[in-house]
C-alpha cells in the first residue's frame, strides 16, 4: 500500500518531510525494511524469541518479589509472554 502526502497551502518542505515520517512509521515500514536486509534463520530466529521469553520470565519473577508494584505491570507482562509463543 502506497503512502501518499499531498501538500496543502502554506505547508513547507519541512512539513511534508515531517508527515511523511510519521507515516512510514505508523506503517512500520522502516523496520521491515531494516529486518529484511539480511537473510535470518529459522534457528536464529528462535533463538532470539528463547531469550526474549527468558528474559521476561525472569523479569516477572523479579517484579512479583518486590512489594510496591502494581499487579497490572505484572500482568501486562505475562500477557506479553503468551503473545511470544
């Protein structure tokens, strides 16, 4: 899908430029762009989610030790680990 700015009146270079980087990323453009450079493999690639989810394990763990954290963190993370799977 094509990202189209058009120029209003009044609107400077600096404006559309401003524009159009907000809207490659909204779209997410440039990091599928950056992602795509290189070829990963599937293994790498899962080695990269194994640590992901180590790491936010041992991140809830932590967080659930300590006394004043609000159960929602804990629970937004939780919910992002079963996203990972």
């Amino acid at each position: 899908m094509p990202i189209i700015i058009k120029a209003q009146k009044g609107d400077s270079t600096r404006d559309l430029i401003r524009q159009f980087k907000k809207a490659t990323a909204a779209t997410d453009i440039v990091n599928k762009v950056k992602d795509r450079r290189f070829y990963v493999k599937r293994a790498q690639e899962m080695n990269v989610l194994k640590s992901q989810k180590r790491r936010l394990k041992n991140k809830i763990r932590s967080l659930k030790k300590m006394k004043n954290i609000s159960p929602r963190v804990i629970e937004y993370l939780t919910e992002r680990l079963s996203e990972k799977k």
